[in-house]
C-alpha cells in the first residue's frame, strides 16, 4: 500500500498548473505578498469606534470598588461598561467550550493577571486606552495559586467560589485504559523504567492578535461580526445561545486570518465585550488586543505535568505504557476538544508500538492563571500524548542500552494489523511505518551520524542525534462520538458549476494560512476537471456557506476535504446523466476521462464539463427528472478519525562551554496519505518544525511566585527565527486513508507534534556522556547548563 | 497595537536647537535618536514623557565615525548599521562589528544609535560593554558647553547617566594605543534578543607580553562595569591559556548576576568566565595575526 516516491527531480518550475493534485503556487498569494490582504483590523466602518478593555493587575483579588466616573468624563468615551453593568445584561458570564463558565468581566473577583474587568468604548484606540487609565479599581488581593502541584492541597484558596459549593481547585479526573491490566503487566516485566516530565504551558502567539469589529443595526436587530475566528459557524451559534440573539439574525465573518494554531477557537470575553459596545452605543465597534493581551491572556497551550511509565522485555520489547497527568488549566476550564474529551486525544500517548496494555490517569486543576488549554497545532493534546511516549521509549533505549531506531522498529505496529484497535480504543485507520522510518534514516544518513558521533565525542564535543516516530489522531468527528457544546464535528460543502464551466465552493472551513484557497480547489478540480483557476473558494463567512465546524485538529483536509471532493462526485454523477443525454448514450456507456465523458470505445464522441455546464442551464432538454443547473450540496460525517504518522531525525551540536544548542540538521519524513499540494504540505511542515524549535528551545509561559506572567512580550517569549532553524530535509510516504474520499490525512499539525520529542531526544543524547537520560523543555542554555552539572530542572 | 500616551513632538535642526528645546521643557521632555528603546517603553506605558524631541535630523551632525592615529572619534547619532559596516573601525577596533553582529536585528540596526544605546544604559546594553572595554570618554554637552566624562562616570545605575536634563551626549572618543586588538561574546538565547552575558576584552602587546588589557562585561550587574582586578592579573604577563583561565575566574567573582528569565546567576557567572576566556583568546591571536603588518605599523609610529 505504501509508496516513496520522491519529489519530482528537475522540478525548476514551481508553478505547474495541475487539473487537480500536484504543486502548484497558491492562489492566495499574490494578495498576501502585496499586502492586499483583508484582516479584521483592515475593516473600516462609517461611526466605527474603539473598544479598550481594562485588565486585572494581580493574580487573584476581590474587586472591592470600581470607579469610573473620570473616564466617563473623557471627551471621547462613548460607554464605560463593567461587571456590574454586564450582569444587568445577563451577559456577564459565558459559557466555555467544555461546559465551565467564564467571567465576560469580572463581577466577584478577579482569578488571573489579565483578567477582563471592564471596557471603554472611545472615537480612536489612542482615547480608549487611555480611558482605561482613568478607572480606579480597589484590589482586596488575596493569595494565589500559581503552582499547580499545590492546587489541590487543602490550605489552597479555592479560586472558583462563584461555582455552587466548590470547596476546591479540582476539575476533572479522567481515566483511559486498563489499569489492572497495565499493572499486572508492569509487575511482571523484565524492566520498567520511569520518568518525570514537563510539558511547559506555551502560547500559539499568531502574528495576527485577536479582534473583531462588531456592528450591531437596532433597526433590523442584525449583528454582523467581522472577528479571527478558526469556527465562524461554531461562533455564530454559540453568540446566538449566548446573547439570545436569533442565529438567522447574526453574521460572523472572518476574513483573511493571520495565524491561529487553536488560539482562535474559543470565544473570547473581548468578542462579547465589544459586541455590546456596538448595542449599547448603536455604533460599529472594533476591538484589537495588543500583543501582550494576547500573551496573557488568550488560550495558552500544554501545561501537563507528566508521569511517564514503560515496562518492557529486557530485550526491548515494549509490553505497557502508563502514565499520570497533572493538567493546569488556568482560572477557568476553556479547553477547546470535544465534549466527550476532557483531555482531547491524549489517549493516542500508546504511540506506534503494538503493546498489550496502557493506562492513563489524569488530574485537571484551576490555577490563577490564564484560561485556555487549546488546541494549539495539536490536534487536542496529540503534542502532549506523542512527546510523552517517544521521551520514554528513548528513557528505555538508554536504559536498555540499544539504539533509539532499532527499539522503535521493534514495536512498531506491523502494517497487516490495521485497522489497529490501540489498548486506549482508538482504531489507527492505516499505516506501514518501518518504511517511513528506514526513509528518514536513509536521508539522514544515520549510520554514518552514529559513527561521527562517537569521534566526536572522543574529542570532547557534544553531538546529539534525536529520533521521534509519531501517529497522529486527526480530523473529528465521527459527529456521534465528537461535538463542540451539542455541535456535531462534521463539515457541510456546496459547489456550483456556472453556465460557462466555471466553479464557486463554499466551505464550512477557515483558513488561517493553510492555503484553502487552492488546496480546496484542487480536491473540486481532481473530481471534476475543472481547473483550480476557474474555479473560487469561498470561506469564513455565515451567510455564504454552509455550516460546519471549522479549522482546526488538523480537520480541513480530513473533514471539509472529503466533504469536497464527494460534493464535486456528485455533480460529476449529475454531469453523467446530461451527458448521456448530449450523447445519446445509456450512463453506463460513458467513460469519464478528467473534465469529459466520452462514449466507450469511441472517444472523439465526447462532451467536457463545459459542455455539460452549458446544457444543464440552457435551453435545450434535459434528461427525464434532472432538473436544471449543475450544484450540489452535502455534509460529510467522518467514519473515523484518520491517523497521519511520520518518522523525524534531529542533529544537534552543543557548545561545551556556553551549553548553546544549535540544530545541525532535521529531517521530517511524513506520511500524511494522499499528498494534495505538495508545496502546501511542505510549507505546513517547514512551519511546524520552527514551531518545534521553539517550544523545545525557547518557548515558555512562565510566572513568578505572585502569579505574574513573565511572557508578555515576544522579547520575553521568545519564538524562533530563520536564524535558529537549519535547512529543513523532508521527504514522505504515501499511505491512503481507507476510508476517506481521496485516501487523504492532514498534515496541518504533524510536525509541531513530532519535532519536539526529536529535539529533546537528540539534546538529551548529545549530554549521554553526562549521565542525563532527561532533561525538560525550554532547553536553553542555561538549563542545559544545568543538565551538565547533573542537575536539570523542572521548568514549573 | 499597543499605543502610547498623548506627547507633543518636535524636530531638533541642530545639536544647539535640541539643547535650547531641552532648557526650555526640562524633565517632561525626552530625545529620541532611534527610538527603539524609547518607543516600546512609551507603547507600554514604562515611560510617559510629555514631549519628544526628535533628533534624527542631527544625523548629518552627529553620524560620523572618524578614524586619527590617536584616537576614534564616533558621533552619538552614529547607528548600529553603520558601526557594524566600518571597515576602518572593524581595523583599529574589531570588537565593535564583533558586537554589532549579534546586537537586535537589522531593522533595530538601521536606526538604533550609539547615543542612544548609552543613554538608556540598559545593563544589558552591548555597546556600553563596548565602551568599557576599550576605555571610552563621553563628551556631554550642555548649554554651558561641553565636558569629557569617563565611562565609569557616565553610568550612575541602571539606566541612569551623567547627562543631565538639559544636556545631551554627541560623542564618544576611544583612545587608540599601538599592538592592541579586541573581542566581543555574546551568548543569547536567540538571534536578536539580549545577552544572557556578554564579555569584551581588549588587549595591547608589547615584546610579547600583555602591556595592557581590559574586560567589560554586559547583564551580570547593575551597569556594564570595567574589571580593575582582572587587568592588574593580565599586565605584565605572557598571554596564555592559563592566564586567561585565571582572567575568567576574576571576572566570574568580580560580578554580580542575577537570576531571571534569561538563566540562572551561577550559569551567568559561568559564562561570565566562559566568555571573557573566549574573548581575551581572541584578542590575542587577532593581534598575533597581524603580527607582522602591525609591527611594521608601529614601528614607523
Ligand atoms: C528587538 C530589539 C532587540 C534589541 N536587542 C539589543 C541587543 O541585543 N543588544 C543591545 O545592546 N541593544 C539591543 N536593543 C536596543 C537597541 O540597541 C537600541 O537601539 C538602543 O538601546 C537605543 O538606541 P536608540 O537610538 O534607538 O535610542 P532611543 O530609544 O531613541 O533612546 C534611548 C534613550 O536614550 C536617550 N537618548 C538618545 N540619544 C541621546 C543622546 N544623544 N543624548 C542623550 N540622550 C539620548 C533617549 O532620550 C532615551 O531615553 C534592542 C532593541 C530592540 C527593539
């Protein structure tokens, strides 16, 4: 089933013009490179005013008073609105995505430093903010909790008392697995090893903050919403919940959005606030956070302290994996998965190892921290999962004293046992992973790293090659199994053919960056002939497209992509009954060759889609019961997940004296099926392995002893630049999907999963000569410096 | 987009015009040179002033670098770019494009300037480690006129200097002394963000053993601070791999780091040595390097 080819060699021109699959430049692009992009913060409006919103200092106070009178005085001020206003509207708390609520503004106490306490609405962002200035808010500071592994301690201050009865910081426990099963099994294994690791609350940081323009007409009691959504239609539904607005009567449209990683899926408390700056002043209203309201306070990402546990055969077979969860989840629990999955997918943390037991426990708590716990390019905690197990199975390849590769292959899941039923219930659709690994190895030139190593490390120096195999969990639904809030996580698709053969889709999906625009194009074009130029994608806008769930998980391709492509197959089955009338021919005497239907055995009697589109809005007879017009319309539900795997290989060089890590080499072998727009992919990847860097390097929401955030700026957190990545080697295998469409995966998140075990593992085998089996994530010099010394610290 | 608070804002014509706008507005009024400093503090309200005056038209004024047998001259207005691109100042003294490499990035560089980087006196600021280092005076001038301060007198604390409200820096002057050469390390956590330590060393042969030599180290204290005590170990001797080793240990103890975002006080104190190794060894083999033409050189001198 697999397949390796290679990318096509003398490939000088980029810009091939496929009918359908194949590299070609994006049709975004030449909008974005000219700076004729249209983002949330472009939308100018006739009356538009500003919204700023005055956020909490401290960690965790009561609000004792707030006035604002003098800011109420500013000749510019509009509205000042707070809590108090808030819970006269009944809008000052809001639900999140998994069934909590959160404060819109604080109305009792404020739970995290950040925290939304009110917003002036003024003529100009310069008057706004400096309104915010003139409101005085009386703080009864009270003690916070800022470590997690204090949160449930009985003497903690309990941070929810507005929740009925909470007498404490607990939120879930969540189980997944056997554990008697996994016990018995570790009881009588050769070898266990165990280990203690961090996976650091980091933050996706887009490029574009977020925002909204709302404009609310109290004549029609119409809201349109121009915001940075990833769930346009998720969105308009919750507003309309939320608010009590009707659904027909809202509008939400995202436009061209700059990046969000699942930093754009929740509802923000600064959405709701300035779509009541817009009812209470009957004005357009925009918001724009700031960069340091974004850090602080939109959903962060990870934060799971980690127990991990493998028991093997002492000739490394691995037989059981266990691990123990501590999840921080901030002030309120606004993790964005799945209803039915308070830890998103971790449960995929058996890896790509064929094992007879696992077992997952896992312990969420709320902190005087930012709310979040989104799925920042993880597609719902697969980061956390694949990071935990390719960190312990590389704890036991030392222990074991083998070679990271060769344990791996060993357990690998063998392709005949797919569909793969994992000991945590989750059904691997397909996979054939050695010949994936044995690719990466082979570009890497492994061996011969090895041996280069070993010279190196006679001379002192400090090589490190790491090694990560991940499987992924993408694309959600099934709708039975997976909603948002009640929502079904399936994906609604519309395709129209016009009379001259031209095409328009429209998606449920947004993008953020991935090129919807032509990949959606390409999936419609493969189907029915029609080239990817004739033919526009349309996103990101409620009233123009069908409903669905939104860009995110890695879901577009898995979900939204089938959902074209069967829309397209179903025009195209249309297309065949005109055409036997054009023809003259029974359905079944035609042959469809891309973008015409010939007669069998004679192709020059033939008719191209253009044709078809002509006659199925013309004049002439259409065969019995076809009605005109060439359009159709579905909503795909996945059957499954789908599960994109990938073999990655980092090279790192230490400098023994400075402790500085530099990434020689990376190279990323992916598998994610059908490849649609192998420059598409590629960049995907190219971005995910920076992301990578990051978190393992550099990347880290941080906060002192008081509850401050250390991340508020991007030159405290710190994401890479060019300078910081190598040249990025990457290759892949082909292994369909069995059951979607076009055989076709996502690839929108692999490498940001995949790259950091690499990383990580590759620095922690360069320190080999210093005894470390771990050391946690940022790796920055200092904290290597520590692990030197013997002594490598949790970052929390 | 973070925005500042309301400020009135004017442009300086000359150095005498800026100084005269200075009297005038006293303590409510700020220069701006590059503004890469002052402009993010103003964003996020740290700084507030209520008038700014630009004197980036003092460019002409005050952006040179001038290059005599005894002594460099670089005006305040000078920019990063610009010191990083000297071919003549890279000659006398490499230990700026050393540093200017690895300062910010080339936007920050296009603008930022030397006045600028010293008058914040930021204690993880480069450049001043680089004044340290090589001994620089600062010429401060005022409406009475101008008057020559040393670098140890130029920094009273962090981000606190010798020039007074109504006073304005327009130079510094770097003393040029015959067989010398200098490094600058810099250890970051990523391109463009400041050091977790830095070191610059300067170092002056004669017959082969160390006539002088001075270290200046960035973000391990209050200020960027010249080390006495490591240039009195180095006079007199042969340079040399334990000499140097020795020289890192007394800048190691002669600093005071502190712990932070950027690493722990003992990595910084290691580095502290690390780095001023590093740069005292370069020093030295840049000299040796060019040992014969420099000879030359100073003979005839
Ligand atoms: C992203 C980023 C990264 C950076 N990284 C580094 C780094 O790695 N290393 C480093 O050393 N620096 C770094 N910097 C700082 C940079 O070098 C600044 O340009 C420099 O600190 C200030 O120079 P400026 O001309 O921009 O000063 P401004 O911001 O214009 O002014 C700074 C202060 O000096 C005063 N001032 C300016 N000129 C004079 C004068 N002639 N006389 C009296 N007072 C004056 C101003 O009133 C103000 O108080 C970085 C800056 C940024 C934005």
């Amino acid at each position: 089933m697999t397949t390796t080819d290679e990318r096509p060699a003398g490939f000088e021109n980029n810009d091939h013009k496929p009918v359908g699959h194949g590299r070609m430049l994006r049709k975004e692009d030449p909008r974005f490179i000219r700076g004729k992009g249209r983002y949330v913060d472009d939308v100018q409006l006739p009356g538009m005013l500003h919204c700023a919103i005055l956020r909490s200092p401290v960690a965790h106070a009561r609000i004792v008073s707030i006035d604002t009178s003098a800011a109420e005085a500013h000749p510019k001020v509009k509205a000042v609105v707070t809590g108090a206003t808030l819970t006269g509207l009944g809008l000052a708390w809001m639900p999140t995505l998994s069934g909590d609520v959160q404060a819109v503004l604080a109305t009792d106490k404020v739970r995290f430093q950040g925290q939304e306490v009110a917003f002036v609405v003024a003529e100009d962002r310069y008057a706004a903010r400096d309104a915010l200035e003139l409101i005085d808010v009386e703080y009864d500071v009270l003690d916070p909790v800022v470590d997690v592994r204090k949160a449930l301690d009985p003497s903690a201050p309990v941070i929810r008392d507005d929740l009925d009865g909470k007498r404490n910081n607990h939120i879930f426990d969540w189980e997944t697995g056997d554990e008697a099963a996994t016990e018995a099994v570790f009881a009588s294994a050769d070898v266990v090893v165990s280990e203690d690791i961090v996976y650091p609350r980091v933050h996706p940081a887009p490029m574009e903050t977020c925002g909204c323009v709302a404009d609310y007409d109290r004549i029609d009691s119409r809201l349109t919403l121009w915001s940075t959504s990833q769930a346009p239609h998720a969105h308009r539904t919750l507003y309309a919940i939320v608010a009590g607005l009707p659904e027909h009567k809202i509008r939400v449209i995202s436009p061209d959005i700059g990046g969000g990683f699942g930093g754009k899926v929740p509802i923000y408390p600064g959405y709701v606030c300035a779509i009541v700056g817009s009812i209470v002043t009957g004005k357009p209203v925009k918001w724009m956070e700031d960069r340091s309201e974004n850090l602080t306070s939109t959903g962060f990402a990870r934060d799971y302290i980690m127990r991990g546990e493998i028991a093997a055969t002492r000739d490394g077979r691995i037989l059981a994996v266990r691990t123990n969860v501590l999840a921080d989840h901030g002030a309120f629990n606004g993790v964005a998965a799945p209803v039915k999955y308070p830890a998103g997918f971790f449960g995929v943390f058996t890896g790509s190892y064929d094992l007879q037991a696992a077992y997952c426990k896992m312990t969420a708590v709320y902190t005087n921290k930012a709310p979040g716990g989104v799925a920042y390019a993880c597609s719902f905690r697969i980061t956390e999962a694949v990071y935990l197990v390719e960190r312990i199975v590389d704890c036991l390849a030392y222990e074991l004293k083998m070679d990271p590769v060769e344990l791996r292959i060993k357990n690998f899941i063998q392709p005949e046992q797919f569909p793969y039923r994992t000991k945590t219930g989750w059904l691997y659709d397909s996979g054939d992973y050695e010949p994936t690994m044995r690719k990466a190895l082979e570009i890497a030139g492994y061996d011969d790293l090895r041996k280069e190593q070993a010279e190196r490390r006679a001379r002192g120096e400090l090589m490190g090659i790491g090694v990560a195999f991940f499987t992924e969990a993408v694309g959600a639904g099934p709708r039975k199994d997976m909603d948002i809030l009640g929502l079904g996580m399936a994906d609604g698709c519309e395709l129209r053919v016009h009379p001259t053969g031209k095409a328009v889709v429209r998606l449920s999906v947004q993008s953020q960056g991935q090129g919807h625009e032509t990949t959606f194009a390409q999936i419609v074009a493969e189907e029915i002939g029609i080239p990817p130029a004739d033919i526009d994608v349309v996103h990101g806008d409620t009233d123009q497209t069908p409903f669905g769930l939104g860009t995110y998980g890695s879901r577009s391709t898995p979900v939204s992509g089938a959902a074209a492509a069967l829309v397209a197959r179903k025009v195209r089955d249309k297309a065949r009954i005109i055409a036997s009338g054009m023809l003259e021919v029974s359905v079944a005497d035609l042959e469809w060759v891309k973008g015409a239907f010939h007669v069998k055995g004679d192709p020059e009697k033939s008719v191209t889609i253009q044709d078809i589109a002509m006659r199925a809005h013309g004049a002439g007879d259409l065969p019995e019961g076809i009605e005109g017009g060439l359009e159709a319309q579905i909503c795909y539900n996945p059957e499954n997940l789908t599960y994109p795997h990938g073999a990655y290989i980092c090279v790192v060089d230490i400098d023994p004296g400075t402790a500085q890590v530099k990434v020689r080499r990376f190279v990323a072998v992916d598998d994610c099926g059908t490849r649609i727009n192998p420059m598409i992919i590629e960049g995907q990847v190219h971005r995910g392995l920076t992301d990578g860097v990051g978190m393992a390097l550099m990347e880290m929401i941080a906060f002192d002893e008081d509850g401050n955030c250390l991340g508020g700026s991007l030159m405290d957190y710190l994401i890479p630049t060019a300078l910081e990545v190598p040249d990025w080697e990457t290759g892949f295998t082909v292994t369909p999907s069995p059951h979607h469409p076009i055989g076709a995966k996502g690839v929108g998140e692999s490498a940001t999963v995949g790259s950091p075990p690499a990383i990580v593992n590759a620095v922690v085998d360069a320190l080999k000569p210093f005894g470390i089996r771990h050391a946690d994530m940022p790796l920055t010099p200092s904290r290597v410096w520590d692990a030197m010394r013997g002594v490598p610290r949790p970052p929390v | 987009m973070q925005v500042p608070a309301p400020v009135e804002y004017e442009r300086a014509t000359s150095v005498d015009h800026a100084i005269g706008l200075l009297e005038r507005l006293g303590g409510s009024a700020r220069l701006v040179a590059g503004g890469h400093s002052l402009l993010p503090m103003m964003k996020l309200r740290l700084a507030s002033p209520e008038y700014l005056i630009d004197i980036n038209d003092l460019h002409g004024e005050l952006g040179y670098i001038r290059v005599e047998p005894d002594e460099v001259r670089i005006g305040a207005m000078t920019r990063h770019r610009e010191l990083l691109e000297s071919g003549e100042l890279a000659e006398v003294f490499p230990i700026f494009r050393d540093a200017e490499r690895v300062i910010a990035d080339p936007v920050v560089r296009n603008r930022g300037t030397l006045g600028g980087s010293l008058c914040q006196a930021d204690p993880s600021e480069d450049l001043s480690a680089v004044c340290t280092t090589l001994g620089a005076n600062c010429v401060i001038r005022g409406g009475s006129g101008e008057r020559v301060v040393t670098m140890e007198e130029f920094y009273r604390g962090p981000y606190e200097t010798a020039v007074e409200d109504a006073e304005m820096l327009v130079e510094i002057r770097i003393p040029v002394r015959p067989s010398g050469s200098s490094a600058y390390e810099k250890v970051e956590r990523r391109a463009g963000d400041w050091a977790i330590v830095s070191a610059g060393a300067a170092v002056w042969l004669d017959g082969g053993l160390i006539a002088d030599a001075r270290v200046g180290l960035a973000a391990v204290g209050p200020n960027t601070a010249g080390l006495p005590a490591v240039s009195d170990a180095l006079r007199g001797r042969e340079p040399s791999e334990e000499l140097y080793k020795q020289a890192g240990a007394l800048a190691a103890e002669n600093c005071s780091p502190v712990t932070d975002m950027r690493g722990s006080a003992e990595y910084k104190r290691h580095l502290a040595e690390e780095l001023t190794r590093r740069a005292l060894r370069r020093s030295v083999v840049r000299i040796n390097e060019r040992g014969w033409h420099a000879g030359i050189h100073d003979r005839q001198r």
